[in-house]
C-alpha cells in the first residue's frame, strides 16, 4: 500500500464539530481542547467532493491545552502540545487528535497544575513558602534549569524517519506515530554520536525543511567552551538528519546515528556574548540554506536576573534597535559558512514567504515580511490579546 504523508505545521487546534469560521471567532483557537484518539469520519457539509484517488494523512500541531487546575499558561507557545490528523481515504475524511505526552505534559496532567516553566510563564519552585528568604532566588536559578530544555514539541511536524516528528526551539524533540499519534518516544539531539564536544545548546530551530536528497535542514544556536573554558563562544550550527525521508521506523538510535553538526559560525566580536535570534530561514537552491539573523537579541546574563525575580525566559530576549539584521549563506555540500555577511536594516522576521537563486543576475533572492520592532513576541502573551479576541 503507497502511504502519501501531507504534512503541515501549524499553531491551531479546533473542535470537530466547530461550524464557526475563524474570522468570525478566532477565539476558538485558545480553548483547550479534549483528545479524539481514535478517528472519527467527518460528516459536516462539503462543497464539491473528495477524490477517491486522494490518500494520505494532514498533521498539524499546536496548542491543546491551555490550563491545569487553577493555572493557566501565559504565552501562545506554552500550552500543552496537541497533534491533529486529517486522513483521507475513498472520497472520505477522518479526524482525530492527542496530546503530545511530553515529560512536562504528564508531570502538569499528575500534579493538576503546571508544574515547570516554559518560554513565557513562570512557575515558582515547590515549597516556596518554606525556602528562606536569602536562599529562593537560588532555588528559583534551579527550578528554570530543571524546567529547560522544554520537550513541549508545540511549534512543527515533519515527516521524519518513519514518524511524525514533532519540534519546538528546543534540542528536545518527540516520535509520534503516524497513524495513532501516541508519542512513543523522547529524543534529545544531544545525546547524538557526533555532537560535538565541548558544545552547549541552547535554541534549536523548529522550522527545518527536507530536501531532495530526503535530508532534513535544521540550525541551532549554543555556546562553545571546549577550547575556551574561561571565554565561552556563541556560535550558530547547522544539524542536519540524514535518510529523513525514509518511509519504515527507525529506532531513537539510528536516527541519532544519522544527525550530523557543521562548522561553527562565530559572532564577529568573539566577546560578544549576545545570541542572535532566528527564527526561520530559507533553501534558495538545492545546495545553499539562507538564515536571516534579525536585531533580537538572546542575552545570557539577563537568564540569571530573571530567574532571580521569577520572571519567564522570554524577558531575556531583547529588540536592539541599534543592531543591524544580517544574512548569512550556507554550503550544505562543505557543511561549512560562506565568508561574506549581508547587512540588513534593524528588523524583526519571522516566516519567510520563499527565496530561490537567479541564475541570469547570479544572485539570491529571499521574499519575506520584516517587522521594524519585537512586538510580535510580546503579542504572543495571552494578556495581549484580551483586547483583540473574544473567547465563547
């Protein structure tokens, strides 16, 4: 039997039986929603019909559950992870869904209240009103180390070694199965043979793309200090997993026995700390990947502040309306950076629309929507959306 995966990453969750269009309540995409584990046959009114030749399976993910208990989450990339599939099959459509059982999920789901921190709400340790004064901003340090990296795989899903593998901005990633969609497994890229040594991860991106090679295309960001102990590097890598393509399952090894690590790229000041941040980029031919770095920046000491205060990770990253975006170029044959830079206006992106190479002008030519500011982070918190959404 010939199994056509079509697959689309996404940030909405809605009911089944949910009549109401999105532009007349985007409400409906912040309600937590039940699990549909086994498929269910659609059955509300189509226009035209569905092919009996068309076959195969839609995944999305995106938030599904936005509270436990009396908690609630405060920014869209924190509630709990939810992958949904469409599947069609002789002219008929089936639905269904499930949480991402992630370790934070089942920790939230035992304890009924969330438990961990995420990107953009804050939880205070256990215990807090016994901890001494002098000793909880320590113990807050502590409780944000335990909290991250986050397994909540919130953000994407591509079709990866025979799973549906799921992805946030994290070296942390969850196997899903493509027909059940019960998460099977926890994977930690880190844990890959060939990571390199010395190399701390901190953000992976979660938009990858695969290629015609049936290669999937990712960057990360970390700190190095392998040979700088007391002077640690930021540096941006690419990961690269091999035979993603492959239709059959793979064991949690052999697809870390694929993923590989490329060269380094360094901040042009070594004693720049900063982090710069993307949050996409762009396959402009089949042998060169584009990364907009745009003017937010990831900076390290804030980490240490914001734990003391008990303020969420997100308060680290910060809009530099004096840095310059730039673009760099990378060689996925060499696995190596191209030299030059290209300097950019102050801005802030996010999805780029497409990019190809122009064979006459020889040059590459990226499209994509830039942001003169970081507010589309900022509108990400649920508090400001109050004014712009209705909830029913």
């Amino acid at each position: 039997m010939n199994f056509l995966l079509l697959i689309f990453a996404g940030i909405f969750c809605s009911d089944v039986n949910d009549d109401i269009s999105l532009t007349e309540n985007v409400g409906r995409a912040y309600q937590s929603m039940s699990e549909i584990p086994e498929p269910v046959e659609l059955k509300t009114e189509i226009i035209g019909t569905v092919p009996k030749w068309l076959f195969g399976s839609l995944y999305r993910n995106g938030p599904g559950k936005f509270e436990y208990g009396n908690d609630t989450f405060k920014h869209l990339f924190d509630p709990s992870a939810m992958i949904q599939r469409l599947h069609f099959e002789d002219g008929r459509v089936f639905y269904q869904r499930k949480l991402i059982k992630s370790t934070h999920t089942l920790l939230n789901m035992k304890e009924k209240r969330i438990v961990l921190t995420e990107m953009g709400t804050w939880t205070e340790p256990e215990n807090t009103d016994e901890i001494h004064a002098e000793d909880i901003s320590k113990e807050r340090c502590k409780h944000l180390l335990n909290s991250f990296p986050t397994d909540n795989t919130v953000v994407s899903v591509f079709p990866i070694h025979g799973w549906i593998v799921a992805f946030t901005e994290s070296p942390i990633i969850t196997l899903n199965d493509r027909i059940t969609l019960e998460t099977e497994h926890i994977l930690d890229i880190r844990n890959a043979p060939a990571f390199p040594e010395g190399l701390a991860l901190t953000t992976v991106l979660a938009h990858g793309v695969t290629d015609k090679n049936g290669d999937f295309w990712t960057f990360a960001t970390g700190v190095w200090t392998e040979q700088f102990p007391f002077i640690p590097k930021v540096v941006y890598l690419a990961v690269k997993i091999a035979n993603a393509s492959k239709l059959d399952k793979s064991s949690p090894e052999e697809i870390l026995e694929n993923i590989s690590f490329s060269d380094f790229l360094f901040n042009s000041n070594v004693r720049d700390f900063k982090m710069r941040y993307f949050h996409s980029f762009v396959q402009a031919s089949e042998d060169f990947l584009i990364l907009p770095f745009t003017s937010v920046e990831i900076q390290p000491d804030a980490i240490l502040n914001s734990c003391k205060n008990g303020q969420p990770p997100i308060e680290m990253m910060n809009f530099n309306k004096n840095a310059d975006g730039f673009y760099r170029i990378f060689d996925k044959k060499t696995m190596k950076w191209l030299p030059k830079e290209f300097i950019s206006e102050t801005n802030f992106q996010m999805h780029p629309i497409q990019g190809f190479y122009d064979r006459e002008s020889e040059e590459f030519v990226l499209d994509t929507l830039e942001i003169m500011n970081h507010d589309m982070i900022q509108e990400k918190v649920f508090s400001s959306m109050i004014s712009k959404f209705s909830i029913v």
